[in-house]
C-alpha cells in the first residue's frame, strides 16, 4: 500500500516537472514572433556576406581600377567598367559610397568629377565618358553625394558599372604635381 | 498486501506489459529531466536576469559561430569597455551581438569580429547585455524545439503524464474496488476523486504558469549585423606641365633694329602645347605676347610699334631721353600653354639682349 502510493506519489511529481518542457518551450517559441512566422532553424544560416569587384566577375575584394593614373590635365577623362559581385551565400543589398584622400589636401581629388553609371565605357584613352544613368556622382570643388543603395543583389550574381574620372577644364594651375587617391565603397550589410 | 501484490505483478509479467512499463518509466524520467532542466534554466534567467541569446549569423565567429547559445547579463551601456561583447538592439528593431570598438558619449561603436569594419551605425543605448559565455551549437538545438511539433508533442506527452500519474486509475485501484467492499472501498474512491481534481488543477495552473513564464524567459535571437565590402580604388596624380627649355637670342644677319628670341618646345608633354606666352621686361614695364605652339621664336622688334617690344617702349616715353642713363636689359620669360589651360613653369632670361643709344642719333639691341 505504502509502496504504491509512493509509486504513484513518485509519477505526479515527474508529470509535474515534466511540465517545465512547456515552460521551456514556451521561452523558445517565442522565438517565432521574432522572426516574423518563419522558425527559428530557418532562419539560422550559416551566412557569409561578401562581395567581389574588379573588371569582370569575381571575388576579389580590392581592385585598382586600371585608368592611367599620372600626367592628368584639365579636360582628360577615364572611364572602366567595374562588376560587383555577390559572392555572399545569400542574397544581399548594398551601397555604393566614395570617398577621396588628396596630397596636398583640398587638392587634386577635389577638382576632379567622378562619375558611376549604369552605361558603358565609350571613346578611348584619355577623353573616355560613361554612358546611360548616373547612380553616384561627385561634382568638381564638391563631396561625393550620398552612399547610394542598391537593391538586393542575388548569391553569386553581378552588376555592371561603368566609372569616369574627369578633371575639368578651369581645375586651378596650382593643381599641378598634386596627386588623390579616389575610393568606391561596395558595402553589403544584412541582419541590420 | 505487498505480499499479495508481488504475486499479482508477477502474474501480469508478460513480455508486451513489461515493454509498456519500461516505457512508461522512460517517459516519465525523461519528461521529468528535461523538464527540470527548463526549469531550472528559465528559473537562473528570471533570478539573476540573465537573457539567453541565440546567434542567428556568424559574424562573430570564429569565436561564437552561428547557432551558438549565448547568455547574457545587462549593464549599463556607460560601463562598457572596448573588447567586451554586447548585445544591442538597433533602430530597426533587430538584436546585434558585436565586441565593442570605441564606447564615447554614449554611443557604442561596434565591430563583428568576422567583419572587415565597424557596424555603420553607432548605438545610442542606456542599457546592454554583456555576453558572459556562448555555446556552439545549442543555440540550433533550441530553435530547433522551437517548432511546433515539437511542442505539440511535449505537451501530448505531458498531458499524458498528467493524466497517468493523477487521473487513471491503475490495477490496484481496481483490485481494491473489487475486492474491498464498504466504507475501505468508499474511503478509497473520495481518495482518487480527490486525486483526480489535484491533477486537473495542478495541471490548469501549470499551463497558466508556464505560458508567462516561457514569455518572460524568452531567449532572444541576435544577429550578428554582416558586412561584407569591397573597393576600387585608383590613385590619380596631376601632370606637371614640362616647360620649354633652351631659351636664347639671335641678331639679325644685318641690321641693329631686332632681335630673334628662340626656345625649344617642351618634351615629353601629357596633352599638345596650346600657345607660348612671352613676356618682355623693360626698365619695369612688362608686356605679354602670344606665339603659336607651331612657332618657337619670336622676334622683338625697336621699329614695329605694333609688335611686342615696340609696344612695350611706347610705355616707356622718348626712348632716347630713357636711354640717357646707359642701356637697358631686355628680359624675356616664355612660358607653355597647354590644352586645358595650365601652364609650365616659365623659363626666363632678365637681360637676353640690351637697348642702348648709338650715336646719340639713334638706338639698338644687340643680343647679350
């Protein structure tokens, strides 16, 4: 009698801490409204986000855009295709951004027009322009306009660009000798 | 009784019943062990405040890899130091787990150790929740329950639990009911009646206890804001514009009246020579000519008013009062011009030829 009782004693309190599993649960599933329906284990990946860029697809992660780079005169102007790729497991938006380092400051970099299009290269050597729609721009005596988004870019597709360097005619004499290092941002961010 | 009772178990044990009860043994440990893990785990998060945290990206790694379970304790965002990790929420509403970079002003600057830059946005917090430790892997194994069969299951088996433990009436309670008469037998049924409402109530408490605190315990999912980038960059540098070089003087083959300035056209040029510009100096008085890129000489005339030095030397009065003095230096700068405006430096001679009076009747200019 005793033992039965004790027995039976012995399964309440294990059906009743088997209840904690809800508590547990419950905690977890919670999960679910985070994550907007999907479950959790879903939406875990195992995600790297990278992108490449340089003359055609790839993934190199720095490229030196191949336009002459000494002797440059008012009115010369380059321009190169650039590819961005998304070597990224998963699809990722991006921005494209720029920036300029000038030796001596306020100089060479600030003069010049830099221009990313969604055209092509056209006209050779040093009087080369891009055609179709500007995406980012710097105007001459200014600051690169604002980081430009680009939407989602597919795992392992790529988008074409086209980039021109210019300095204009009426970039002061004194610019003479004074050297920029021009830079553009591909920065893919996903999660924030 | 016990006596008679192992008789009667030993009756009943046959093959298929034994595996029943094994069974039954196993899901009620099992369902105790993991119940009491919950909950004592659910228990230390609410007691200490902790906040568990689940690595839904692996921008943290290789240190914490994605699916890892992180606990996490809050403290205030001011007493961060670089290095610390913590975890943020961002104005988009999504948890970011990142080290720290820089903690000033109260705005957190924070860096994914697997990413190549700091988060773009800085974080404007009172509050984070420092990461005490992470474990790989569990964090997968608890989204893992997370899904609904899952949980459909564990509360079938907890109800069944429940009902086995509190509810059914088991063999010896028929045993009892069949061999026990009066009020043994009467007392017997208040008991499991009594039984029975103890496991229905315990149960609705349960659930009404378990569901807030499952809320309140909620383990959070961070995600390690990803940043990948890549640069093209180029390094541009302005020409110097190469000057002319060379320069020199001619006299005529007769006569005293002119000069021939000459220069070499500049090599080695990033974009075609525009024009020369010349410059004549005499006693102060400038005056600035163009020559064509295709000409690299220019000659200075005493006669032709209109020409360069000629103009110059109107400036100037009656020469021969000018020249009373003794003679004059004629200097002379030439400097390129190129296509697009700039210019070379100038290459310049302050007395390439002289102007002096001959025979107090007349002047002249003789190359230096």
């Amino acid at each position: 009698m005793k033992r039965t009782q004790s027995a039976r004693r012995s399964m309440q309190i294990k059906a009743m801490l088997s209840l904690g599993m809800l508590v547990g649960l419950g905690a977890v599933s919670t999960l679910a409204s985070w994550t907007g329906g999907a479950t959790a284990t879903a939406h875990i990946t195992a995600a790297t986000v990278s992108l490449g860029i340089g003359g055609t697809a790839g993934g190199a992660t720095t490229y030196t855009v191949p336009i002459t780079g000494s002797n440059w005169y008012p009115g010369m102007s380059q321009a190169q295709k650039l590819v961005v790729t998304n070597t990224s497991t998963v699809a990722v938006p991006y921005s494209i951004s720029g920036s300029f380092t000038d030796v001596p400051a306020a100089g060479l970099g600030l003069a010049m027009t830099l221009l990313v299009s969604d055209g092509a290269v056209q006209g050779t050597t040093s009087n080369a322009t891009c055609s179709g729609a500007q995406i980012l721009k710097k105007d001459a005596m200014a600051a690169f306009t604002a980081p430009v988004n680009r939407g989602s870019l597919a795992a392992g597709a790529s988008d074409t660009f086209c980039v021109q360097y210019q300095l204009p005619l009426g970039a002061a004499n004194t610019l003479q000798g004074a050297t920029t290092s021009m830079t553009l941002t591909f920065t893919a961010t996903v999660g924030s | 009784m016990r006596h008679v009772n192992r008789h009667a178990r030993i009756g009943r044990a046959k093959a298929s019943t034994a595996l029943g009860d094994r069974l039954t043994r196993w899901a009620f440990n099992g369902g105790a062990i993991l119940g009491s893990v919950c909950l004592v785990f659910v228990a230390l998060t609410l007691i200490f405040g902790l906040k568990p945290l689940i690595f839904t990206s692996g921008s943290m790694s290789p240190g914490i890899p994605t699916g890892s379970l992180a606990l996490a304790v809050p403290m205030p965002a001011a007493d961060t130091v670089p290095g610390q990790v913590v975890s943020v929420v961002n104005t988009q509403g999504s948890r970011i787990t990142h080290r720290v970079v820089t903690a000033a002003d109260g705005a957190l600057v924070l860096k994914g150790d697997a990413n190549a830059l700091a988060d773009l946005e800085p974080y404007t917090v009172d509050s984070v929740d420092k990461v005490l430790f992470s474990v790989p892997g569990l964090g997968f194994v608890i989204s893992w329950f997370s899904q609904p069969w899952v949980a459909f299951l564990a509360g079938l088996l907890c109800a069944l639990l429940i009902v086995k433990a509190f509810i059914l009436r088991d063999s010896e309670d028929r045993g009892r009911d069949g061999s026990q008469d009066g009020p043994g037998r009467h007392r017997h049924r208040k008991e499991q009646r009594a039984r029975q409402w103890l496991g229905t109530g315990a149960l609705v408490t349960a659930i009404a206890l378990a569901v807030p605190l499952g809320v309140a315990g909620t383990i959070h999912p961070t995600q390690a804001a990803f940043e990948g980038k890549a640069v093209a960059s180029a390094t541009l540098a302005a020409a110097v514009m190469p000057a002319p070089s060379g320069l020199g003087c001619q006299d005529p083959a007769s006569g005293n009246k002119s000069v021939t300035v000459n220069w070499v056209a500049p090599s080695n040029v990033p974009v075609a020579v525009d024009h020369y510009k010349i410059t004549v100096t005499v006693g102060g008085k400038t005056s600035v000519g163009t020559v064509p890129a295709s000409a690299t000489s220019q000659i200075l005339s005493l006669t032709d008013a209109q020409g360069l030095l000629g103009g110059l030397l109107a400036l100037l009065g009656n020469l021969l009062d000018f020249l009373l003095t003794g003679p004059k230096s004629v200097g002379v700068s030439v400097v390129a011009v190129y296509s697009g405006g700039w210019e070379s430096t100038a290459i310049s001679n302050s007395s390439l030829a002289e102007i002096s009076s001959y025979a107090l009747v007349s002047t002249r200019i003789l190359c230096n």
